[in-house]
C-alpha cells in the first residue's frame, strides 16, 4: 500500500542525519529493491533512502529502517510508460549505443511516518535533486555497455600488398557494385576483397552464393570489406584467415588504393552487427518458433524469466538452471520466504546470500510472471544486484562482454562455497554437483601403476571428432556430423599414452593414462566441449556437431574402483613431480594432467602451460585455454620467468555418492560461433506438467522441440 497525501512536512523532514547528498561517485540505487525483484518499472515504484541511496520498496521499507533506525526518509522513483515511436533507430550488436532518457515520477516520502509529501521540503531539496539527478546504476557500473565492441587487429592487414585496382578510373566500388564472378547477378551485402579489389558475394544465409570466400580458398588473399559499410569511423572487415571480424590499422589508405575517400564515405549497407540485431531481435516471443509450431507462454512460480541488461544471458541461464534444482528451493525459499534476509543486518548489496534469496524467491514465488500483467514489462527479474555482488572483483565476469556460462557456472560455484550459507548453516546445495575423478597412470616398462583422484563439478567430455576435418561453410542439416553421448563418454575414459621417464624404473617409457569416474554425484552437470583450439590460426573456434543426448542416463559402467588385487603401485609423487623434459629446464607439471590436455589435441606447450596457470586443474585448464585468445602472446611474454608448479591440496570431504542412474532436468544451449560471442537460453523440465520450457531472458514457453542434439551443458539428476 503506498502512504498517504500530505501537505505539509513531518519532523523527520528537518533532521540531518536522514538526509544527505549523493556525490558524483555514489551508486543511487532507484532501479530496484534491494530485498526483492521489484522495480521502479512496477507500480508503486521504488523508494530511495536519502541516507544511504539504497532502493526498497514500500514492502521492505519496515526492514531497511529497522537495521536503520534513522534512514527514515526517502525519494520514491517510479518510471513511467514509454511512448511507442513508429520508427526505431537502427541498432547493432557491437555498439550498444545511446539509450533514450526514460522519464520519471518522483516525490519525497516519510518512511516512519508513512506519508507522500505533495512538495519537496525546503530541508530536502538538495538530497532529492541529487538523487533524481543521478544516473541509474546501470550508467555508473556497467563499464563499456555503450561503447563498440572492440574487434582484434588483423595481423595479415598490418604488411598487406595490394595489386593494381581493377576499377577503370572515376569508377568507385560501392554497396550497388555487382559480383565480379561471371553469371552471378548479386548486388547486395557484397564483400571487396583487399588485396586485389575482386568483390564477391556473401554466404547463402545472407542471400548470395558465396563467392566472397570461394575467391579466398582459390587464392589465399586474407580479407575483405563488405561495401557500403564504409564510413570515416571505420568499416567491416573480415579476415578469412584469422576467421574473424577484425579492425584494419591501415584503413584509410587501403580504401584510397581502391578509390574510397573515407572522409566523405556513407554508409549505404547495414553493418554485420545490424543484420546480427535483425536477426536475433526476430526471437520475438509471440513470432518464436521452433520448425514452424508456435511457443505456448508459460506463468507461475518457476516460469519467470530473466531480463538481459547487456549480455547478461550467460549468466541467466545458469542461474535458471540452479534454481530449478528442488535442493537450491529448498534452501533459498525456505516456505517461500527469505530466512536468511529476515535476520541479515549487513548491507544487502554487500551480502552473497541475501542477493541469492532476493534472486530465487523472485524466481519462485510467481509474482513477476503472471498472464494478467499489463504492461508486461512488469515479468521478468533483473539480476544487477546479484551480478555485481558475484563478479565485482573478477575482471571478465564484472565486464559487460559476453562470456562462457560453463566457466561462469564454475566460478559461480565456487563463489558460493566460499560465500553463502544457507539459513539452517548445515546444508550447502552447491556440494551436490561435486564427484571424484581417477586417474590411472601405468608405465610400459615396469607395468608399475599410480592413482591419483580429483575433484571435479562438472564433467567436461570431448567430442570424439577431429576438429580439423570438419566440413567448412555451410553445411546441411544431414550432413553435420553426428554422434551420440555414449561415444564422448567413451572418449573420455579411452586410454591416452605419452612418452616420459618413469618414476618407478627410472627409465624413458610410455605412460597410459586412462580416466574413469569413482563417485557419482545428486547433480552431473555434463559439459560438450564443443570450443576447440585451432593452432593454425591460434583461434578457438566451436564444432558444429551433433551430440545425441537421451533424457535417461545409466554411467555405471564408467566408474573407477581404484587399485585391484595384483597391481603394483608406483612410489608416492616426488615434492617436484617427474618433468617431462628436465633437459631443456622447464617447469615440471603433473604427467597425468599433461597427458588429459594433450589427449584433447592441444599442443604441448600450450597445454603445459595452461595447467601451471590453473593448479594443475584439467578442466580449468582447458577452459583457461579456450578464455584466453591471446594465449601465444601470453606465453610469450611469460617465458622470462616460469612460476613455481602450485600443488594440489587433498579434500578431506567425502563426496556424495550413489547409483549412477540419471534423468535429464535443464541444459543450456548456446548460439553463436564461439563462446563469447552470440547468445545463450536454457530449457528446464517443469516439474509440475513435465514439460520442457525454454527461457529466453525473460521469456518463457513450452518448447515443442528441445535442442537435445545442440546443448553445451547438460544437467543430470539421479534417478529416484
């Protein structure tokens, strides 16, 4: 209930310690409450405490004054409804650009006294000006969301050798110029090559035939410009043999060979991030389909959706995931409420739990989804707070680039294993995924055999596929390659070999590693390592392979059992594990993680590398490798001084464990060419209709067709 109309002012309104003024570096917090998921988009709006800055709403204005007792008054925030425009300006996906000023209701209120003033008092006037003045969170935090994408430098445009223009003089190439190749007829979305001036047309998808990069693969000339895109702030360029979007530090004069005056070039064209925009923005959730059948929408607790507010779709759709887990309910909406929040007296953007429990009972409790909102912008959570709570000391994940939601999904694990308690302190959800791996180790000489077991929370399987031999450019549907989850899962536990001295003997060998998994764990969450490392263009790049996932899972037959009666075990690991090459001086790692990477067509450098990086951890070796696309620069710059090998600490804790029967719950698919770009959503099985739902930011459906085939990560739950 909002308060009450009042003409005049109340004590409150003159006493100092209430009211202060925010400074151009405070965060005001007016966009929404920091107790639960409402906004100032939503009815009663928000209420800003001219103490502190927080955001409450009318609900939890009782809370924040009770932990404090003077910040009783405050600036209600409530945003109001925009006026549709016939015609949009033009968006792109690599400049976010400038968003129109939304407009606002504002007055001053008395939280103790519960009352609206209907005019500013004279005492509160600066506060009130410097809170409506103030920019949203969203402006002051979100480091880069208005600015452009930032696309790498093409090395091969750096020394580009340039042959004779093929342009006849006063001729000057444009977005209207035809395809060179004879018989084609293609005038739009045209690239010129920069190297000889040839111009060919795009990829079918974009209606041509491809003659853009079939001149490429007949005569190695790197890159292209699409015409009509040139402007004097640059132009898009795509290097065929960087296989990226990429910027040119030679722009200007590359242009001018060809005839093109920069200064005075229009854009005629639509960049490939406005035609990315153009083809993502039709994801509408009323037009969406999948082969033609339309989305049902889905309301009620557990069907509420998550709003993107720059790339923030990586992490929504792990969050959606864990949330649906009834562990995850079970600890966060205890009887559907915040425990932990009720008693918490810490500031509540500060508090890991408190912005756990302000995401999930805004998840769970069915107030942000409802059929009957109007306007609907009222569905759907945001999860500013939460992210910036998680993230704000991590220098990726606290950007408002696009990253991995698997290594987000590991990294928000850990974060809470550290961080958050539930409201009994007994139970912690997140060790529900945690399971042991074991490494077999034996030497072809002495047949002497070592064990080593890992803790892992997510098992990453390779796609038994040889990445560079993969069909290039546009392939049909039937012929992508296809496999099937068993095949990966024997991958996995496959025996690797890799030549070495042995520990034991003492002799040069070869060591075969093999892998299996020693406990099973509530939750499996199952990652396809679809990115790969292309070490001919030091790129990762994403297989475009099918994996046939069945919803119904029985792994027994993947379990370690360690030692058996006869084995002879090697000596315990020396304090400096056995180098693979102490000849040339490097940095020992652990043989049986070198032999993991490697067995994943990594090179040993790289992998080597990686591992000293990551605490010999495999997993987040990989994920290291696959994060960091500058990794030969990297290694390069780091050869001066190798840091010492970290160990391994042992876990006490005895992981959970039990029959290795699973049943498929959500995954969470990703589109796009790589891991950090493009876009993610996730499908959940609800619980209630047992049917799948897809979650697209914060719209949610009955999928007809879940992309079993397609996922990155999948999330298994044992079987009861």
């Amino acid at each position: 209930m909002m308060y009450q109309q009042s003409n005049e002012a109340c004590p409150h309104c003159w006493d100092e310690a209430a009211l202060r003024y925010p400074s151009h570096s405070t965060c005001v917090q007016k966009e929404e409450c920091a107790y639960c998921c409402y906004t100032c988009r939503h009815e009663n709006g928000v209420l800003v405490c001219m103490t502190c800055f927080a955001g409450v709403c009318v609900a939890h204005a009782e809370k924040h004054m009770a932990v404090n007792p003077t910040h009783t008054m405050y600036t209600l925030v409530k945003e109001l409804p925009e006026e549709k425009k016939e015609e949009e300006q033009v968006r792109d996906v690599y400049h976010l650009g400038v968003v129109a000023a939304k407009t606002y209701q504002t007055a001053v209120c008395c939280g103790a006294c519960k009352l609206r003033f209907q005019a500013v008092p004279d005492f509160a006037v600066e506060s009130y000006t410097g809170i409506t003045n103030a920019p949203v969170p969203g402006a002051q935090t979100d480091d880069g969301m208005g600015a452009a994408f930032v696309k790498p430098q093409c090395p091969h445009l750096i020394c580009l050798e340039q042959a004779a223009s093929p342009f006849a003089a006063g001729v000057v190439p444009s977005s209207e110029s035809k395809c060179s190749v004879n018989g084609c007829e293609c005038r739009s979305n045209n690239w010129m090559c920069l190297t000889c001036g040839a111009i060919g047309c795009p990829r079918p998808e974009s209606g041509g035939q491809g003659h853009a990069l079939r001149h490429y693969k007949e005569t190695g000339h790197p890159a292209s410009v699409k015409l009509g895109t040139v402007t004097p702030g640059g132009a898009d360029f795509y290097c065929y043999s960087c296989d990226d979007d990429v910027s040119d530090v030679h722009f200007a004069a590359h242009m001018a060979h060809f005839g093109i005056n920069v200064a005075t070039s229009k854009k005629t064209a639509k960049t490939m991030g406005e035609m990315m925009y153009d083809y993502t923005s039709q994801f509408d959730f009323n037009k969406i389909t999948e082969s033609g059948m339309d989305l049902k929408p889905m309301y009620g607790p557990g069907r509420t959706g998550i709003y993107n507010i720059g790339n923030t779709c990586y992490i929504a759709s792990v969050v959606q995931c864990l949330v649906a887990l009834k562990a995850f309910q079970d600890s966060f909406y205890v009887n559907k409420s915040c425990v932990h929040q009720q008693a918490c007296k810490l500031n509540p953007y500060d508090c890991r739990t408190c912005q756990v429990e302000r995401l999930a009972s805004g998840l769970l409790s069915g107030d942000f989804s409802k059929a009957a909102h109007e306007p609907m912008k009222w569905n759907g959570v945001g999860l500013r707070s939460f992210k910036k709570v998680f993230a704000q000391q991590h220098p990726e994940f606290s950007s408002g680039l696009q990253q991995d939601a698997q290594e987000y999904f590991l990294y928000l694990l850990e974060e809470l294993r550290r961080h958050v308690r539930t409201a009994t302190g007994t139970t912690y959800p997140y060790e529900m995924f945690d399971f042991l791996i074991e490494h077999r180790l034996q030497c072809s000489n002495c047949r002497k055999v070592r064990y080593t077991k890992e803790k892992e929370s997510c098992l990453s399987l390779p796609i038994p596929v040889d990445p560079l031999r993969l069909p290039q450019g546009d392939v049909k549907d039937e012929d992508r390659p296809r496999c099937q989850l068993s095949d990966c899962f024997a991958s996995l536990v496959a025996p690797s070999e890799m030549a070495c001295r042995c520990e034991a003997c003492g002799q040069p060998a070869v060591y075969t590693s093999t892998t299996k998994i020693v406990s099973f764990p509530d939750i499996l969450p199952v990652y396809i390592r679809r990115p790969y490392f292309d070490p001919q263009t030091c790129t990762t790049k994403k297989m475009n392979v099918y994996v046939d996932v069945p919803e119904t899972v029985q792994l027994e037959a993947y379990r370690g059992h360690g030692a058996s009666a006869g084995e002879a075990l090697m000596p315990p690991p020396a304090t400096a594990r056995a180098p693979l090459a102490t000849a040339s001086g490097q940095t020992p790692v652990d043989e049986v993680a070198l032999v993991s990477v490697i067995s994943m067509g990594i090179d040993m450098e790289v992998a080597r590398y990686a591992l000293l990086q990551t605490n010999m951890n495999v997993e987040r070796a990989v994920d290291y490798i696959f994060s960091h696309p500058n990794l030969v620069e990297e290694m390069t710059a780091a050869e001066a001084g190798q840091p010492a090998p970290p160990t391994v600490p042992e876990d006490p804790r005895v992981m959970t464990d039990g029959p290795a029967q699973y049943q498929l719950v959500s995954m969470i698919s990703h589109i796009g060419g790589g891991a950090k770009t493009g876009h993610y959503v996730c499908h959940v099985k609800d619980r209630e209709t047992g049917k799948w739902l897809l979650f697209n930011d914060e719209k949610v459906g009955i999928s007809q067709e879940p992309p079993f085939l397609m996922a990155s990560i999948y999330f298994f739950e044992r079987r009861k």
